[in-house]
C-alpha cells in the first residue's frame, strides 16, 4: 500500500514537522526550477511502515485506555485481539505486560505477519460479519478491535460477537475514525453501541474524543478549521454486564 499524506496548506520552504519532511511542490513532479525532471514511482512501504508515516496511534491508546481499567496483573489476562492485522496491538499489550494473547483476522497473509511477530499464542482465520468468532461465550477478560471499524471493513452487525465471547464483567475496546468520509458509519456503529447497553448487555466506561489520530491521505479527510492534516477518532471502552 502506498501512503500519500495531507500535510495542511503549503509551505514557502521545506520544513520538519516530525519525522516528515515538508518540500515546496515546484520540488515534485518534475517542476523544479533546473527544468523538467522525470516524476519518481511512489515508493512502495510495508503496512509498518505505512503507520509510522501515518503517525497511527489508535493501537497505543487503545491498550492504554485498557490497562487502566482492566483488574488483576496483565499476565494473568487472556486478551482477543479481533482484526489483528500484522500485530500492532499484540505489541502494545506485550510491552504492558499482558502475555496471553489471541488473535483473529479475515487476511490469510495478515495473520502470517502476525504469527512472524511472534507474540499470539494463538491466531485463527475469521471473516467478522460473515461467520462468528471460533471461540466460545463468556471466553476472554477483555477484547479488543483496533483500526477495523469503518465503512468497508468490519460491518456493525458483528459487534455483539465482540460481546458474545467476553467474559461477564470482561471489557470490550473498540476505535474509529472520525474522519468526514467515516461519519455516516460512526453514527450506525454508536447506535449499535447504545442499543446493547439500553439493552443492559454492557456498560459504557470511555468515550474519549483524541484529535490526533492519524494523518489524513486526503485534503477533504481533514475537518473545517483543523490546520495540522490530522484525522480525529474516538475509543470506546464497555464492560459487559454480569448475570443477575
């Protein structure tokens, strides 16, 4: 995947912000002023590379959010990591401590970079929304879905999976974006939320706003009036209800 990033308004002159160097457009595609040069391919990055560039921060703060409120030593705690891509959250949570981790992800080719990083205990192949998660009710003390609720990823419709496999008093961590063109599925994916807790299923402890989410890949991402290129999104931390 190549990344192109929005970066705010033009700059009279190259500049850091980062570790991204900003460069006047007449030093792109062939417009510098020593005359026509040939424009480069877009160097291709690996999907770390990619969030590096992106400045992706969801897995960081996901985990955070998490270990504050989840009880006991993190050692002790099985952990589902649901979309688990390469293995950004398992790395997270094993830096705090957390050694017991599952992971489940649609990609085939995901879930062989995840087993190279060598932190799962176990990975499983599952497409969420088409079938459900291959472990059984009331399984882990938490679960976590980083960086998979959006339109065209995971659909709303597999949130009480999430649900369904947390242990009673388990915690449930889930993010989006709050980018323009992801707006139409935040809004369906909180009323699937606020359904569940009417419903008494969980209970709402986070809803934390973070501005800097990631950078945008596009001008039209980036909301009115924000002037650093960055995306804004939202986690959401539910412990499901205990049976009476």
């Amino acid at each position: 995947m190549t990344v192109s990033l929005y970066q705010g308004p033009p700059q009279p002159e190259t500049a850091t912000r980062g570790c991204l160097e900003i460069v006047p457009l007449k030093y792109h595609c062939g417009l510098s002023t020593e005359g026509p040069q040939p424009a480069k391919e877009p160097e291709k990055l690996s999907p770390r590379e990619d969030v590096a560039a992106l400045q992706y921060r969801a897995p960081r703060l996901a985990v955070d959010c998490l270990t504050q409120a989840l009880p006991g030593p993190p050692h002790a705690a099985l952990i589902l990591d649901v979309a688990c891509g390469t293995g950004l959250v398992a790395a997270e949570l094993q830096a705090r401590g957390f050694l017991q981790l599952h992971g489940v992800d649609g990609s085939p080719e995901m879930l062989k970079q995840a087993q190279a990083c060598g932190l799962y205990q176990h990975l499983s192949l599952c497409t969420l929304g088409q079938e459900p998660l291959p472990s059984p009710e009331g399984t882990f003390d938490a679960v976590l879905i980083v960086g998979a609720l959006s339109d065209g990823q995971v659909p709303c419709s597999a949130i009480p999976e999430l649900l369904r496999v947390a242990k009673p008093g388990g915690l449930v961590c889930l993010t989006t974006r709050a980018n323009p063109s992801n707006l139409q599925y935040k809004e369906a994916l909180e009323a699937t939320l606020d359904k569940l807790e009417q419903a008494g299923a969980w209970k709402r402890l986070v809803a934390q706003t973070v501005d800097h989410w990631e950078l945008a890949t596009s001008p039209l991402e980036v909301a009115p009036g924000a002037k650093d290129g960055f995306i804004s999104g939202i986690i959401y931390l539910y412990q499901k209800q205990r049976s009476p």
